[in-house]
C-alpha cells in the first residue's frame, strides 16, 4: 500500500521553518499551474460561437452545389477559430523562443502537445502547434460526417469520425467488428470536435509524416497547402492511399465552394 506523504506542518505545527519549506515547495507548482491555465486563455474568444450539428439545416430540394456549400459555411467559422487559437500559442512559443526564454507555460504547453520537455525541444514543439489548411479539415470533415447527415455526426456533434476507447465515452457502431471495443466519441459541441480533430492530427504518432511535410514547407519559407499534406492521412482510414486519393479529388472539385463564403463563385 503506498504512503501519502506528511507535510511537514502537519506533524511539527505551522512554524517559519514549516511555513519557508511549504512556499518553496508549492509555488513552482502554483507558478506551472497557473502558466498551464495561461496558454488557454486566448482560447475562448469572444467571437466564438459554439455550434450544434442539429443546428446545420440543409435543405434537400436545393441543388447539391448549394447543399455543399450551406456545409462549408457552417463548418467554415469553426474550422478558422480553432486554427486562430493554435496560431496565437504558435506565435507565442516563436516569439519565446527568439527572446531565449523557457518560461513555465512552454513546458505546460509542451505537456499538452504531448512533448517532453527539458527546454531545448522547440522544433518538435513547433512541429506539432501548428495550423491545417482550412480546405483539408473541411473536406475531412465533410467525408468523415456524410455531409454532416451521419448519426454520429447529428447525436454526437463528431464531424471528423474519431474514435474513443472508454466505455460509454461515445456511440456504438452498428457494424462494429466483432472483438472490438472502440466508440464513436460524442462532442458537446462541433467546435469539440474540431479542436479534437485538430489535436489527434498536430500529436498522434499516425500522422508524423503530415506534420513533417508541414514543417518542411515552413522551412522553405511556404505555406503548406491541403492536397500536399493530403499524403499524410493515410493512417486516417483503413483504406489508406485510396483515402487520400478521395481527399484529393475532394479538395479539387470544391476548392472554390470552400473558400468562397460569399457567393460561391
């Protein structure tokens, strides 16, 4: 059985001895804690609306084009905020980094991404805070969710089709495999499960080649673009090369229905 550890005052009494020892202690802590809180500050901005699936009305009399974009346009604003608020920590950690510092919200960040760090790991920190070209995570999305009409994405606000392995943690495939136990993660919201999406592609082992062409691109002094990091999804889908084929004629056929949130031309 494991021992809960006595704090000094609680044996000796509060003494200046027992009361030095304690600040010492507890405020690294506080100071990691409060950094850990600090880089999601800017998270939740005021121009961020928290949408519904159920609140996505596609009307099925339109033609598709129109279909096609009412789901672009929906996702659209969800999708940038949640590239906003990865591009925010970015910057930060660029401009820490420049100055020479290592303050205490880089290493809560690093946690968070999945890094360990001793302070010398920026360029694997960099490579995993970082944004995705907005036409590849809506077509994602949009393949991933049936156009937004799928179950999992109008119960569960799951547009992107993420797993989760915890029971009840999610929805229960109607053809699952027999002799497994993943879920279908439910989201309270589809900002959720964008930033969810996010977060599996910028830190799962999987897709280390995407984030590498990423970087690569940021090393020639270019700006990543969505059928190139395309050939990173491989490990999205089962059906692998063919998937990213898919993808790719996804993005070429709605390039400008994605991009254009105005007329659609």
């Amino acid at each position: 059985m494991s021992r809960i550890p006595v704090w000094p005052f609680e044996s000796g009494g509060l003494t200046l001895k027992n009361l030095a020892f304690a600040t010492l202690t507890l405020a690294p802590l506080a100071v990691i804690y409060l950094a850990g809180q600090n880089i999601y500050r800017h998270y939740t901005a005021p121009d961020v609306h928290f949408m519904q699936a159920s609140q996505l009305r596609i009307d099925e009399t339109v033609n598709v084009r129109d279909r096609k974009k009412a789901f672009f346009d929906f996702m659209r604003p969800v999708v940038e905020a949640e590239n906003r608020r990865i591009l925010k920590l970015r910057r930060r950690i660029l401009a820490a980094r420049q100055a020479g510092q290592r303050p205490a919200w880089v290493a809560a960040a690093a946690k968070d991404y999945g890094i360990e760090w001793s302070g010398n790991e920026w360029r694997a920190l960099l490579r995993r805070v970082d944004v995705l070209p907005l036409e590849l995570a809506l077509v994602q999305s949009a393949n991933e969710s049936s156009w937004g009409r799928s179950r999992f994405a109008q119960q569960g606000n799951n547009m992107f089709g993420q797993w989760c392995f915890r029971k009840g943690c999610g929805m229960v495939p109607k053809r699952r495999t027999v002799g497994t136990s993943h879920e279908v993660a439910a989201y309270g919201t589809v900002n959720a499960s964008v930033r969810a999406y996010l977060k599996n592609i910028n830190t799962t082992p999987a897709y280390r080649l995407l984030r590498e062409l990423r970087q690569r691109a940021r090393r020639r002094g270019m700006e990543p673009t969505a059928s190139q990091l395309a050939g990173g999804l491989a490990p999205y889908s089962e059906r692998g090369a063919a998937y990213v084929s898919d993808i790719r004629a996804m993005l070429k056929s709605n390039r400008a229905l994605m991009l254009d949130a105005d007329t659609g031309s």
